[in-house]
C-alpha cells in the first residue's frame, strides 16, 4: 500500500480530493505510524483547513477508533473554494510513495 508522506495537512488534502470527504478516523488510519506532535494535532488540521475555507461539514459520525470510545466525529467535505483551487492548480501538491 501507498504512504503519503508530507504530512498530516496534505494526508487531508489528498483524502478530500481522492474520497470527497474525511474525517480524523480517516486521516488517522492513512497517517499510521508517522510521528504526529500530539493527538490534538489532527484536529489543527481540520481547524487550519476550516480556517481557509476549504472544507464544510457535511455530517457527523461515530467514531470507529478504540481511544474514542464511540464519540462523534466530524465528516468533511471540500467547499467550493477547494474544487476551484484544485482545478486552478492552486493547492498544494500532494506525493505517495510506494
């Protein structure tokens, strides 16, 4: 399988371009093993995202991990201003590795 490797914000963009939506369980699982500062940093991702107005929510949802202990969840979705970005060349890219 593929691991994105730049990081927990492009990890973001890349689950919102390639699925249409994501959520921190999502965002979770696709990063693994790689060393994020604090568990709350997954949540900065969203609020820096949400901040630049490139996601909306679009519902809620259990959560699936262990450590959540079947807590809500936020599902995302990218907003116009993101699909206008991505056609436009503007967004940052986002690499894989294999």
């Amino acid at each position: 399988a593929a691991h994105l490797v730049d990081g927990p914000y492009r990890a973001a963009l890349y689950l919102l371009d390639r699925d249409g939506t994501c959520t921190a369980d999502k965002l979770d699982a696709t990063l693994g093993d790689l060393d994020v500062a604090h568990p709350n940093h997954i949540g900065g991702v969203f609020a820096r995202l949400r901040n630049q107005r490139l996601i909306e929510i679009a519902g809620y949802q259990q959560s699936t991990r262990p450590q959540r202990r079947g807590g809500i969840q936020a599902v995302w979705r990218p907003t116009p201003l993101f699909r206008h970005l991505k056609a436009t060349g503007q967004l940052p890219e986002v690499g894989e590795a294999a």
